[in-house]
C-alpha cells in the first residue's frame, strides 16, 4: 500500500530524517522549537509551500493579503530594512500608510528592525525609524532592535499573519527580500523604478533576484515561535548603547505589547514537509532562547552535502570561508559523480572602505573552488551574473540562507 492508499504499490521509504536534523542536531536545546513533536522530530508535515520567485510576485500577494485584514487579526515581522514608501503594487500601495492604516483598524502589528546605523554611512537607521514612527503612532508596535553582536545586524525577514476568527488564513512568509527600495524586479530583471544605489556597474536600475517562501500549515507555528523567541527576550534592545539605554529609561517607552496566544497547530494543508532553521550569534547578554547560539542552518547544510550524490546548486550573495570551501571540497571528494553549480554576483553591492574589502573578497572567492581547492576538474562549475540580477542571500540573527527553504544562514 502506497502513501497515498493505492492499492498493489510500495512505498516509497521515509528518508526525512536522512537529510533533515533532528531536534538534537539542531545544537539548540535552549529553543522550545521542537518540544511539540516526539521522538527528536524537528520538522512538520502537511504543509503548502509557495515560491514567490524576485520582489514583484512577493509584494504583489503581500498586498493582497495585507489588503484583506481587519480588527482582531495580527501581523508579526521582522526585516533588516523597511521603507516607508516602498510601494507593493504602484501609488497608493505605499507600505507605511498601508500598515498605519491596518493598526488604526485594530489589526495588531508587532515588528523588530534592526536599529541599524545613519543613512550616513550607506544604513537603515533612518528608513527603519521613520516606519516605526508611523506605525507607532498609529496603534501599532515597531522595536529597533540591535540585540546583536558588535559589527553585527539582523537579518531575518519573515512575516506571520494570524486571523483568530477565520479559517486558513494564518501563514507566514520567510526568505530573502527585504520591505525595502530597490527590491521591486521580475524575473526579466530590469530593475526596480524606485532603484537603490549599489556599485555603478549594476546601472541606474540595479536588477535584484531573490526568493520568499509562503508557508500554510503546521510550520507557521515554527515560524511564529522564532518570532515570539525574539520578541519576548527581556533583554533592553539597545543594551549595547549606553546613551541611548538611558533616553529609554528617561523617556518612558513603552512596554513590548503581548502577542496572541499560541493557537493549536493550523490544520494540514498539502504534502510538503518543512524544517524552518535559524542562526543566531552567541552574545554577551546571552539570548535565553539560544545561550549558546543556533548554527541549524550551517548544519543543515553540511548534513546534506555529506549525502549529495548528483547536484548541489547553491545561489549565494556571498560565498567565502576556509570552512565553506572544506565543506564543498569534502562533498565533491566523497561522491565522484557529483555535480556542483554556484552562482554569485560579479561585483560587490558596496566597495567602500566599511564593507568593500570583506564583499570583494567573497566576490572573488568563488574562483578559488575552480583555481586552488584542488577538485575534480570541471565538477565545480562557478557562474557570476554581471549586469543582472544582484544575488540577495541574508537572513537570521546576522545570517545566509539555503536555496529552495531559505538560504545560508536564515529561516
């Protein structure tokens, strides 16, 4: 008998647990993240997972859905940058108005940004605070948060949305793309109209490929939990300032509002089976959630490689790192069938003298695998996109992502 009760078939083995961690794998146990499931399973099933493939097809559903909202539903998010003014669909789409109008309604939105440095210096600082003021004043509740460690920043990007008193509307989006200018491409890459600057050579209009995941099912609940982790650390958001520690005492803010209580899982929804994975530096102040850190991701993906027979296909903003080369280099070695493909983007977003050096490096460390790592020739095939698109790859607690369910080092 099959999976799907057909009778006179086999079944097909249950090789989950051979690719996926398990709860004790994850390297976490400081997390309730798992604590749900038995017999150290750190994954759901029954879920729908929809691909939104560059920022045109994510906003475009985000406003529809944004759109649909009332009194008594919530919104949890965070993000590395938020613009104000991005507009999901064209005029009147602008995403300030539209969530300061949602909180006015009584639409409860919670939301972390990373607080960032000046626009000054090529930040988000200012572009985060003036989203937070507006979405403040309205009802809601936008934390700068810059509980990170020095030279750190955040960058999970995921959005929850829980609507109490309807079916089948509570699911969450995880990925790349950050709520931000220049993020508005299709997959023709010409670029968004409202262009952020990068380095000249990407143009006027600088092209932006990136992913975000539509999650329905079960592994909402995993994704809503890394967001209420984050939200109820009673650690001061801004602990590493001093100065701006003491305007908070003096100036009286306010109190992170409470979430929604946790509801019973929502009910199955498709087949897809999700593992939703986090990094997260292990601070001063350590995070009660993760004391030591989470590097699930990391694993995640030396897991998967150690039983990669045919292809591995990795896009990455960046891709550098002794341990990253060891860890591909190993792959190759031990399947001599394996294939591999990385794509990256030929130049660096920024070559100026804070994050120009690290970013050249990582541009031009992809041509070591092909030049230095001593594999198989031709097995490792490395691609650069010039004029289009830019590769967008960051998500977590200063993170990557994976290809297909994030990407090296995020949800």
């Amino acid at each position: 008998m099959s999976a799907g009760g057909e009778p006179g078939t086999i079944a097909a083995p249950d090789v989950t647990a051979d690719w996926l961690l398990s709860s004790a794998e994850r390297g976490n146990p400081a997390t309730t993240i798992d604590a749900a499931r038995a017999g150290g399973r750190a994954w759901t099933i029954g879920n729908h997972v929809t691909v939104h493939v560059d920022g045109a097809a994510y906003f475009a559903r985000l406003h529809e859905l944004l759109s649909g909202l009332d009194a008594g539903d919530w919104v949890y998010l965070t993000d590395w940058r938020i613009d104000a003014t991005r507009q999901l669909v064209g005029p009147g789409s602008e995403l300030g108005p539209l969530l300061a109008g949602l909180a006015r309604r009584g639409v409860a939105i919670r939301g972390l940004l990373w607080r960032s440095h000046p626009a000054l210096v090529h930040f988000n600082q200012d572009a985060n605070r003036v989203l937070s003021t507006m979405v403040n004043r309205a009802g809601g509740q936008l934390v700068a948060d810059q509980r990170v460690r020095r030279f750190g920043s955040h960058h999970q990007k995921l959005l929850v949305v829980h609507t109490p008193n309807r079916t089948g509307r509570c699911l969450a989006f995880v990925g790349g793309i950050d709520l931000s200018r220049g993020r508005h491409d299709t997959p023709e890459h010409l670029g968004d109209r409202d262009p952020v600057g990068i380095d000249p050579r990407y143009g006027p209009r600088p092209p932006w490929h990136d992913l975000q995941l539509e999650l329905q099912g079960p592994a909402v609940l995993d994704v809503d939990l890394t967001f209420r982790e984050r939200w109820e650390d009673r650690t001061p958001p801004d602990h590493r300032n001093p100065l701006r520690a003491m305007w908070r005492r003096l100036s009286r803010e306010p109190r992170r509002l409470e979430l929604l209580q946790r509801r019973l899982p929502p009910p199955t929804v498709g087949s897809h089976v999700v593992q939703v994975l986090r990094t997260y530096p292990a601070r001063r102040r350590a995070s009660p959630f993760a004391p030591d850190g989470e590097r699930s991701i990391a694993r995640a993906y030396l897991k998967a490689l150690a039983r990669a027979r045919a292809l591995v296909y990795i896009e990455d903003q960046y891709l550098w790192g002794r341990l990253v080369a060891q860890a591909l280099a190993t792959a190759l070695r031990a399947a001599p069938e394996l294939r591999m493909i990385v794509v990256v983007p030929r130049h660096p977003d920024r070559d100026g003298r804070i994050s120009g050096r690290a970013a050249r490096a990582a541009v031009a460390g992809h041509r070591a695998p092909a030049a230095g790592w001593g594999l198989a020739g031709g097995r490792l095939r490395p691609r650069e996109r010039a004029r289009h698109p830019h590769l967008r790859a960051r998500q977590g607690g200063g993170d990557r992502r994976r290809v297909g369910a994030g990407r090296l080092g995020q949800p």
